[in-house]
C-alpha cells in the first residue's frame, strides 16, 4: 500500500512540476527529483523491501511534508515567494495525505523489522483499514478538484 501511495503522490508531483517550473526553474526542478525518487522508490519497495529502503522512504517523505508544513504556515525559505505562506491546494492535501501514508505504512514495517517482530494479523488490518480511509480521502480530494494546483 505505501508503494501505491508512492506511485500516487509521485504522479502528482509531475503534473505540478510544469506550473512550478514556470514560476522559478528551480523549484520545478524540486519537484521532478521528488516526482523520479517517489516513483523509483514506489518500484524499490516491491521488489527489495530492506531497512535501508525503508528508512529512505520514511526519512525524504518527511522532509517533504516537513517543507510542505514550513512553506505554508511561516514562509518558503528560498525562492521568489521567500517570506510568504503559500495557500493550501486540493492537489497539496491530496499529495500530503499519500505522504504521510507512505510514512506511516514504511514506517510501520521498518519499525517492525529493526525490532525483529513479524506483524500481527490484526495491525496488518488495521493498517489496511487506515491505507484505505487514506486513500480514499486522498483520491476524493484530488477527483474532486480536478488535481488542480494554483502554485
């Protein structure tokens, strides 16, 4: 599930990627490097699911988020907007609920193996039952903006 949500917030940052490179080069260029590394990193997991996969997943998503946060509650640190707050889009909420699943089910894992412990069926669905509420309230908000994303 954390490789879908992957996949899902990789493609949301490509289709801003254009908009925000029309805005300043650089910032467009941000968002394609953590487009291509969400998506390889969507691929990565199935194929080999080691702690140091893991880790990298859970540990960029939260800089991600942690920039989303920083940029629209005091300011984006560089940039031609530096000192003011960017608002709050469908397409960003959409995107930042995918990250954040994608922290909580690597993170999940991640934190399961470090500790030597296989995972229970019951927290096995209930994380399950949280990717889904997650995905749905995700691909709602983006469905019903239309993935629309004012820079």
């Amino acid at each position: 599930m954390a490789a879908l949500a992957s996949l899902g917030v990789a493609l949301i940052h490509f289709a801003v990627a254009a908009t925000h490179w029309q805005q300043w080069p650089t910032s467009g260029l941000f968002f394609v490097c953590i487009a291509v590394f969400q998506l390889t990193w969507a691929q990565l997991v199935l194929v080999r699911t080691s702690s140091t996969v893991l880790a990298a997943g859970v540990l960029v998503n939260i800089g991600v988020i942690a920039l989303w946060v920083l940029s629209r509650t005091a300011a984006a640190p560089v940039g031609p907007r530096t000192g003011e707050p960017e608002l709050v889009h469908a397409a960003d909420l959409c995107a930042l609920l995918l990250e954040i699943y994608v922290v909580m089910g690597a993170g999940w894992v991640w934190y399961r193996r470090r500790r030597g412990e296989s995972i229970p069926a019951f927290a096995n669905t209930i994380v399950l039952l949280g990717a889904g509420v997650v995905m749905a309230v995700a691909s709602t908000v983006g469905v019903a903006s239309g993935l629309q994303h004012g820079g």
